[in-house]
C-alpha cells in the first residue's frame, strides 16, 4: 500500500474520519439530550412522576370503587337491568308504537300551522307598512281604504296563531303519554347512572391526568423591585414547573415538591401565584428550573431561598407597616418583640420613629430604691430578675459605680417626695388582694404564677415581683400603687382605685416577697460625690444610650445611639466583624445568619480588646434570636413595587394604632382581645382550684373576652368607661378594670380600633330607641320567668338573681346607655354566634314557634320587642 | 431529516426506560386507598355474630358521693339530694357510666338494635340519663320536666358546641350531633347540671348499668379493639377477639387517679 502522502490529494478517502466525527457527533447528541432531560430538566420528571402517581391513585381508587360496587350494588344494578329490559319490552306494545306515528303527523300539523301564519304575518305587516306610510304622506283616503283590510288580517292571525299553539298543545300531550310510557325507562336509567357514577367520576379524572402536557409554567411580576438605576425590576417565576401541586387541594401529606402550599386558604388565596410568584416571599433565583440554581444556593447569588425559621421575613417585605400579620404567627411576635423591646430606642427602625420612652424615669429613683440596688441592679439586671424586659447593661464594676453616683447626682434636685406610709396592713388580706384584683394580669407575684402563665413571649410586660421587697422601700411602694403617674407620668401601671386599707395591706403583703441570698454590694468605701464619678458616670450614660429608654436629667438633647437597621438584612458576610468569634468557635459559620443568632444571644460576642461593643445583652433564648434574626433579615433595604406593598387604608390604620396602644397597656394581660390575651386566666384558675372551686367558676370570675367589643358598645359609653372605668357591670368580679388615666386621643384610638375590628365606623351619639304598646305588652311577657324567664341569670338594679354570683349575667339597667340596639337584637337572636362559648343560650328562632299568641309567633318582632324593651328598661324598673 | 427525528425518538425511549433515582412523593398509592375505605360505617345483616360483655370496676376502696349544693330555684331543684356523678361506684365495685365501643368498625349490624338513649330528660335539675348515647346524626329528644328555665349547653370540638335555651313552657325539643364525640353537657341556669352525650358512628358502643355491667351483641367475628372511657379517669383499652355466635368476656378496671 502507498503511503498516503504519495496518495494524489483527489484520490485520498476521508470516510473513516467521517465515521469517526459521525459517531462522536451522535453520542454528543445523546448525552445533550440525555443531559437535559435528566439533569437539566428536573421538573419533567416532576411533572410525569405527579401525573403518574396521582394516575396510579384515581386507578386504584377505582379499583376500591368496583370491588366495593361488586359486594354491595352488584346484585342491586343485575336487578336493576332486568327491569330495564322488562320495562323496555312493554314499549314494544301497540300503544307505544302508535305514538310515533300520532308524534310524526303532529309535526306535520304543527309545520303547515306555523307556514300558514308566517305567510299572514308578512301580509299584515306589508299592508301596515302601507298604512303608515299612508299617514306619513297625508293619503288619508288611502288610509281608510287600507284599515278595514288590515282588521281583517288581524282577526285573522290571532285565529292562526291559535291553531299554532293548539297543535303544539297537542303534540305535548303525545310527548307526555310518551314520557309516561318512559317513565319506568328513565327512573331505572337514573338508577343506574347513580350507582356508576363514583366510577364514571374517577375515569373522568383518568382522562383528563393522561391529556395534561409537561411543559415550563411561568409567571411574570411586572415592577416588583427597584432596581439600581431607579427604575422597578420585572421578575420572574418558573418554581411551578416543579412545584406543581402548591395551588391545589389535597396534597398536604405528600413531599415537596408535591406538596400543597401550607395554609393555601389564606397565603395562595390573597397571593395568587399568577400575580406573586414565589420567589417575592421565599427569594431563590425565580427564572432557574435546575437545583440548586433556582434556590439560589450558588455563588454571587445574593438572596438564597429561605428556610423555614426565617421564611416569614419574606411577608415583612410588603406588610412592613403592620405589627400584626395574618398568617405569619412568628412574623408577628417577632414584630411585637422589637415594639415591647423598644429596638427603635437606641436604632432608627422605620415607622417607628416618634415612640415614647418606654422605662421608667430615673430623677427620682433614689426614692425608689437604694444605690446599692442601682448597683447591682446595672451590673447584672438578669440576676435579679430573670425575665425583666430590660437588656443587661452588664456594666463593670468602675462603670456601674459611676452611673450610680450620677442618678445619685441628678437625684438631689428632684422635688419629688414620699410621705410616711402609716404602719399596719396584713399580709393574708394583701395576698388575697393581689389574687383576686388583678395584679397577675400583668405582675408574676409567686413562682407558682411562673409556672402557670403562658404568653405570647418569654419576658415579663410589667416586674416580677417575687423580691420586690428587697428592691423598693415601703412608704414609695404605698405611694406608688395608690397613684402610679404621680411618681411616674409615662408609666403604663394603672390606677387600681385601692381604698388606704387595701393599698396598706398590699404594701404589707409584697414587703415580704424578699430575695433569698441577695449578693453583698457595700458602696460604703466609694466617694459618690466625687466629681470626676458623676462625670464619668454621664459618660457612660451617654455612651451606652440609657437614655433611649430612660428620662434621665442631663440627656434630653442625646439622641438614638445605634445605627439604622433598615438595610441590615440586605449586608453581606464580609461587611459584619466577627472579632474572634469564628477563631474560637463561638459561631457555627462566617453567615449573616450565624453573625446575626450570635449577636441576639449575646450582644458582647464580637467584642475584643480593641472593639468595645456596648449593646446592652437581651440574652435571647435560641427561638427569641431566631425571631429577632428573621425580623433583621426582613429589613434589607430594597424598595418593593407600589402594586406589592400592602396598602392598610384607615382601617389598618385604626387597627395598628390601637395595637400598638394594647400592647403598651399590656390589656391582653387581663382580656381576650383578637383572640388571644387572658394571660391571667391561669392564675385565677390556680386560685379557683385552691379554694375548692370548679374551672368553669374561675373562667366566669375572669376579666370579659372583648370579641365584637365595637360593634356591642355605644361610643359614648366606651369613652365614658375607658375614662373613668366602674365595676357594675359585673358586679361579681373581684377582679376591677383598673384606671389608665388614657388621654382623649389613646380612648378614640381604642375606640377607633374596636370598630376597625369589626370593620363599622359609629358616630358619637345618642340613641333613642321607641317602645310600642304592642311590643311592651309582649316583651313583659317574654321576660317573665314563665316565659323566657330573664331574671332567672340577669340582674336588675338592685334585683339580683338567685344562686351564687358567678352564675349572673350582666345587669339590664346598663343596657340603654352602653349597648347598640342592633348588636342587642344580633345578640338575642344568635349568641354563641356573636361570641363562642358564651353562657348566654340562644332562646331563637324555635322559641317564637312555641309561642303562637306572642307578636303571632314572629322571631324577629319578638327579638325587636325584647330590645326594644330593654333599650328602655329604666321606665319599668320599678314594676319588675 | 427521518433519521434526525428518529434519532431523538431513540433519546427519548432511552430515557423513559432509563434508570435515574425516582423522586419521593411521600405518599404511595396504597396509603391512598387505605384511606378511602376506612369512610362511613355500612350496616349489613350480621350472621351469627358474638357477643362481648364484662364489668367494670374500680380498683379501690369505693369513694363516697359528693353532696351537691342547690342553690337556686330550690322549690324545683331541692326536692330530691343531688350527688356529683363524676365518679358512681357500686358496693360491689363496679363502676356505672362508663362508654365503652369497638373503636373502629367498618360494617356490622344497623343502628336499630343499639341500646341508645332516644331521649334526656331534665328532671329535678339533673340530667337523666347522666350519659345519653344516641347515633350521629340522629335525633335526640330533649326533654324538660321542670318548668324552669334549662339550657342545653355542649362541650365539643368535632361537633359545633350548641347552647340552647329551653324555657319552662318548651317541654320537648330535638338536636343532633353529626360526628361521633363525647360531647359534655351543662346547664348555666343551674351550675351543678353535668351530663355527657356520647355520640356514635356505629352500633357497637354500650354504657354500664349501676353495677359496671355491659353487653355489646351482634359483633361480627374478628379481633377488635374495645375503648372504656370514663368522665374523670379517662380511657383504657383492650383486644378482644370475638367468634361466630359465641359470647366473650372483657372486664377492665380502672384505679384511682388513672
């Protein structure tokens, strides 16, 4: 064989190198093909796999169906049939098959009849054309011609058309000898049908499974993001592609990505995946259909999936505005925790840029407690009380000492003063005080109280007060509880209206509650009128921004001491400082997330020698730092599209006002509010129990669940009460509804939030509700106790019910002043409707049968009558 | 350009065929139908089914009955004593009120032959029966035989709670309860009125006599497994395997505090 290169170039073959490519080239094409169909195409496989699955159970459903059919309905649908042909074969009879013909002839009939009258129908209106036409042009003589002509065709259709319905009348008739000979026929049919049709169901369902198409779903967010050239971003979704079942039904026991969205009721329902996506919520790289891409765990993309601890950070996005979010439980307390925590003292949070100072004042503090308490106190607030909602200032010795000698300081120019509490008191009876007022709505009194009250977080809303004795002194604690803003304008603490003997025999009670080994601080050595001190210790102050939270003399012109926090979700790893953390292993990774969870557990862990840190210590449990961290992530500076933010309209804002206010007031302490509150339900329960007393007793003797408050309520009444509070309403609660000493804009905004609750909007005014003779006959009856018997639970005046108080009801003479008339008729007609649970029994509608001579036996004039009655019962108290 | 179309065609076959870790849906077919059979119960004839009885009792010194206090309408409610009936032991120890049932069960005999309570009266300001069992969604004739105001007011989770007022001159009134739950019952007129309501799915459910006896018949033959529940001790339960046409023996007995 010559050598190739002796080969002439137009006789050399190339075949063997085109095979070679050819082969190459094809198994590239396989493995590309391959590649995107197994690797780069995962929601094909979703897709089939769901469709397969979901194909697999409507078959073996089917299967259940038929063997369940063949036990129970086999024999049913052989009779059944039999009975269909029986009743099939009697058709075949002379009489039946005489009526195809009649049915055949009729038509017949009912054509010629129809044609006929057509034909005289254009007629007429020809002629009538004429006829008007006639008039139009003056041709009067025309028009008396045509008339009598156009009478006649008159006459004459309406005989016509006559004919026409009589042979359509006729042929219904046929047609319903008809359907009676098929009556047997169709009844047996429907039978039949209806025990097929679970099967028929399901193999619907088979077909339309086998003719679904795999295919990308796609959705476009148009303007959901601000993007760095001002301009708002589209962005886009294909996360269906694999999670194909999120928006239906009846895949919440299967895995992802075949699950069901969690609470699709309420998140898919106001957030339809066409208009929101996915990614808006849960980030992630929206427009990526393979893993990990699309959950955006690769690098440079910058806003990785959530997980489920931080996923609610996704809803503060659009809901920022709001501190309670539906359907976003950690979201909310999270929200509530930085309200009640007061992160706005020290940081810019926005919306939250006017707040007040949420600690006590300090320029009176010595008269108070003792500089020794102050002391200690700054040093470690945790030891003392473990719950306290104030942040561990974890001062050092020196720096403690030196904030002592300047409250010491500023202390000497207070004005304010104690009078001596007189001596006595007992302490049994204090104790059965702080039981039975309420203090536990918002205090935990006994470790036993500790133990029992569960709420919505981990701290305390107002001190423990288990060693209040080792804080305060006696005669500031008599002056205190007796009027709390005296000492304090800003406080939340309100007035309980205590007589001198029970504020003294609290005073006696809570002298006791002492610590048990409380730690030696002897300032006795320190000079704290020393100059350099008391500044030094206005330094630190200063510094570590007590300020924030506190009114302290000298610092009124400081301001916040921290940074925003609006963009510090939005910061990377490498913007946070880790001091040694990541060295000696204080932190599991160098994440946001990491730096974050550390920081909330102990504000100090980035701390070196060289980087004083100087936030004071909340010491959040894991769940707490894990909250706050969320809430951070949520803050992370982008600007959503107008279209996405949630826009809370006066209502919202009526809402949020009047939850903020709640919460500063703590008045879920006592009440259920939003259906949640009643804190000091527990407590009463323990209290009940201990005394030999039933559950049911303890929850009639608990401060009232305020469900539809805005709507029961006038107005005016609420202002009224919230001013200026009484207790007869309920006369049997020990429990009093204490005195906030609200100014008139915190009670319009609580009234204002009551109605927003309820979604109405009431003026203020007065409400004259007429009694008629008819009605004030019928309600005395009603009322009577052989009737409906009312009295039987509710007072009146000064008529009171039989049996043990906590068995009352509300007393009637209230009523005019303080319900709306149409939530009393609401309330009569429905009450487990307007408030579940209640003790109140629903009398209608069965009652107004039974009772026929009564408003003839009518429901609602009845329940108009009752209302009536009762709007103006203050005319009759005298004869009940 | 046959053998393009071809050529990807094959791609695809090998693909279908091909192997490749299947994704976990979590949930098989099997599960699916599991769970649409255990529905409705469906009444059948039962032929020659057994029987279960027994006794239940108390482990225990028998406690003594709590005296009640009336304290309202007394002309009405004070004729008789009331005693608490959160825990009724005879002397010789058996225990009445208790519920006891077959706890899950398919098919079986129709409701019709269940010893239920058609009816509670409210008599002497106490409920009588003390535990009504009445089948869900069947009529329960509520009667009033006091002439003073009542109320009927449940306890429940499955069900909705009702609280109806029956006055006086309302002697008879019907609800019906569509889940089966034990439902408690109280009156707010009167305080001390407690009863239950125990609501059945299917027939095979029986309350004890004063002496803690019981008798549930027409069982058709299998293993099942019988829930005792008692207002203050809670439930217990028991296997129990039941032959054709013969009667079987399961007692329990419930301590103290348990």
């Amino acid at each position: 064989m010559p050598k190739r290169s002796e080969t002439p170039l137009e006789e050399r073959r190339y075949g063997h190198f085109f095979l070679l490519l050819a082969g190459l080239l094809a198994l590239s094409t396989f493995w590309a093909i391959w590649d995107m169909l197994r690797e780069r195409a995962p929601w094909q496989r979703y897709q089939m796999e769901i469709n397969s699955l979901e194909y697999a159970n409507t078959e073996a459903e089917l299967t259940a169906e038929q063997e369940k059919f063949e036990r129970r309905y086999a024999a049913k649908l052989e009779t059944l049939q039999q009975q269909l042909t029986e009743a099939e074969s009697k058709l075949i009879g002379e009489d039946y098959q005489s009526i195809t013909a009649e049915v055949q002839q009729v038509d017949l009939k009912i054509e010629k009849a129809m044609q006929v009258y057509r034909f005289a129908k254009s007629e007429y209106d020809a002629l009538w054309y004429e006829y008007k036409h006639a008039e139009h042009t003056g041709h009067t003589d025309e028009m008396e011609s045509l008339r009598p002509k156009i009478d006649n065709l008159q006459t004459e259709i309406t005989a016509l058309k006559q004919a026409w319905d009589d042979a359509e009348a006729e042929k219904d008739a046929i047609e319903e000898r008809e359907a009676g000979f098929r009556q047997e026929i169709t009844q047996l049919q429907e039978q039949i049908a209806k025990l097929n049709k679970p099967m028929d169901e399901l193999e619907t369902k088979l077909g339309n499974i086998s003719d679904r198409k795999i295919k990308i779903e796609q959705f476009v967010m148009a303007g959901f993001v601000k993007g760095n050239f001002q301009s708002y971003l589209d962005q886009v979704d294909r996360c269906t592609s694999c999670h194909v079942n999120e928006d239906k039904g009846g895949f919440d026991e299967y895995n992802i990505p075949f699950k069901t969205h969690p609470n699709r009721e309420v998140l898919i329902k106001n957030h339809p995946i066409n208009q929101f996506g996915c990614s808006p919520c849960h980030e992630g790289q929206g427009e990526a259909i393979m893993l990990p891409h699309a959950h955006g765990f690769v690098s440079h993309w910058p806003k990785p999936l959530l997980n489920e601890t931080m996923v609610e950070a996704g809803c503060n996005k659009c809901h920022s505005s709001e501190l309670k979010v539906e359907a976003a439980p950690n979201l909310t307390r999270s929200k509530r925790m930085m309200y009640d925590l007061a992160c706005y003292a020290c940081h810019e949070v926005a919306g939250y840029e006017k707040m007040r100072k949420i600690g006590p004042e300090l320029n009176s503090i010595t008269k108070k407690t003792t500089n020794e308490f102050i002391y200690r106190w700054v040093k470690d607030t945790k030891s003392f009380r473990q719950h306290t909602r104030m942040p561990n200032p974890q001062f050092t010795d020196q720096e403690a000492l030196a904030v002592t000698a300047y409250l010491n300081f500023i202390n000497k120019e207070s004005d304010y003063s104690v009078p001596r509490a007189p001596y006595g008191g007992s302490v049994t009876r204090g104790e059965n005080y702080v039981e039975s007022l309420g203090c536990k709505g918002c205090h935990v009194v006994t470790d036993k109280d500790r133990e029992v009250r569960v709420t919505d977080v981990t701290y305390d809303m107002a001190p423990e007060l288990t060693k209040i004795g080792s804080k305060v002194n006696r005669d500031w604690l008599y002056a205190w509880i007796r009027n709390p803003k005296q000492y304090n304008p800003n406080t939340s603490m309100p007035k309980l209206r205590l007589t001198d003997n029970e504020a003294l025999d609290i005073v006696a009670y809570l002298t006791t509650q002492k610590e048990g080994n409380p730690p030696a601080a002897n300032l006795a050595g320190a000079d704290l009128d020393s100059e350099e001190l008391i500044d030094e210790g206005k330094t630190v102050i200063r510094n570590f921004g007590c300020h924030g939270c506190h009114e302290i003399k000298g610092m009124e012109k400081e301001g916040k001491v921290s940074v925003a926090l609006d963009e510090f979700g939005g910061k990377t790893h490498d913007e946070l400082f880790f001091g040694d953390a990541i060295a000696n292993e204080s932190v599991p990774d160098d994440s946001w997330e990491a730096w974050t969870i550390g920081k909330m557990k102990n504000s100090r862990l980035y701390a070196t020698e060289a980087v004083v840190q100087r936030m004071p210590n909340f010491e959040f449990s894991d769940e707490d730092a894990l909250s706050m961290t969320m809430l951070l992530r949520s803050w992370d500076g982008r600007k959503i599209g107008k279209n996405f933010v949630k826009k809370i309209g006066t209502r919202g804002e009526s809402l949020e006002k009047g939850r903020r206010l709640v919460r500063q007031y703590n008045c879920v302490g006592c009440h259920i509010i939003e259906d949640e509150g009643g804190y000091i339900r527990p407590t009463v329960i323990e209290a009940f129990k201990a005394k030999g007393k039933t559950e049911d007793a303890a929850l009639s003797a608990s401060p009232p669940d305020l469900i539809g408050e805005g709507r029961k309520v006038q107005p005016d009444w609420l202002f009224d009460f919230l001013k200026n509070p009484t207790t007869n309403i309920r006369p049997w609660l020990d429990i009093r509804m204490p005195n906030f000493d609200f100014n008139d804009e915190e009670v319009n905004t609580l009234i204002a939030y009551f109605q927003a609750l309820e979604d109405i909007n009431r003026p203020f005014s007065e409400i004259n509700i007429n009694l008629t003779r008819a009605e004030k006959r019928a309600a005395e009856k009603l009322y009577s106790a052989d009737y409906l018997s009312c009295f039987s639970c509710h007072q009146v005046g000064n008529k009171k019910p039989e049996g043990p108080p906590e068995g009352w009801a509300p007393d009637f003479m209230l009523a005019p002043d303080r319900l709306n008339p149409d939530w009393v008729s609401d309330w009569i007609a429905d009450p487990q409707a307007m408030q579940p649970g209640t003790k109140m029994p629903a009398f209608y509608p069965d009652i107004a049968e039974a009772l026929p001579d009564i408003l003839e036996g009518d429901a609602d004039k009845q329940v108009e009558a009752l209302r009536d009655y009762l709007m103006n019962i203050r005319k009759f108290a005298n004869n009940l | 350009m046959n053998r393009a179309f071809s050529l990807i065609a094959l791609a695809f076959a090998l693909v279908a065929c091909g192997g490749g870790e299947k994704a976990d849906t979590g949930k098989k077919a099997t599960t699916d139908t599991a769970m649409m059979s255990s529905g409705s119960y469906e009444a059948m004839e039962v032929m020659d089914g057994g029987t279960i009885t027994g006794v239940v009792t108390f482990d225990g010194a028998v406690p003594a009955l709590k005296k009640l206090e009336i304290t309202k309408d007394v002309n009405v409610c004070g004729k008789t004593a009331h005693y608490d009936e959160s825990l009724v032991v005879s002397q010789t120890n058996g225990m009445a009120n208790v519920v006891v049932k077959i706890t899950s069960i398919a098919e079986g005999k129709g409701f019709e032959t269940m010893s239920a309570s058609s009816e509670v009266d409210q008599k002497g300001c106490a409920f009588i029966p003390h535990i009504s069992l009445v089948p869900a969604g069947a009529k329960l004739t509520i009667l009033n035989s006091d002439g003073v105001l009542h109320n009927i007011h449940t306890y429940s989770e499955i069900n909705k709670s009702v609280n109806v007022a029956q006055p006086g001159f309302k002697k008879k009134m019907t609800q019906t309860f569509a889940e089966a739950e034990m439902i408690r019952v109280a009156c707010d007129v009167h305080n001390w009125m407690g009863g239950y309501i125990a609501v059945a799915d299917h027939p095979y459910y029986a309350v004890t006599d004063a002496n803690g006896n019981f008798e549930i018949g027409g069982v058709p033959a299998g293993t099942y497994t019988l829930e005792y529940w008692q207002e203050s001790l809670g439930t217990k339960t028991a296997e129990v395997t039941v032959a054709a046409g013969a009667s079987v023996e399961a007692n329990a007995m419930f301590a103290a505090g348990s």
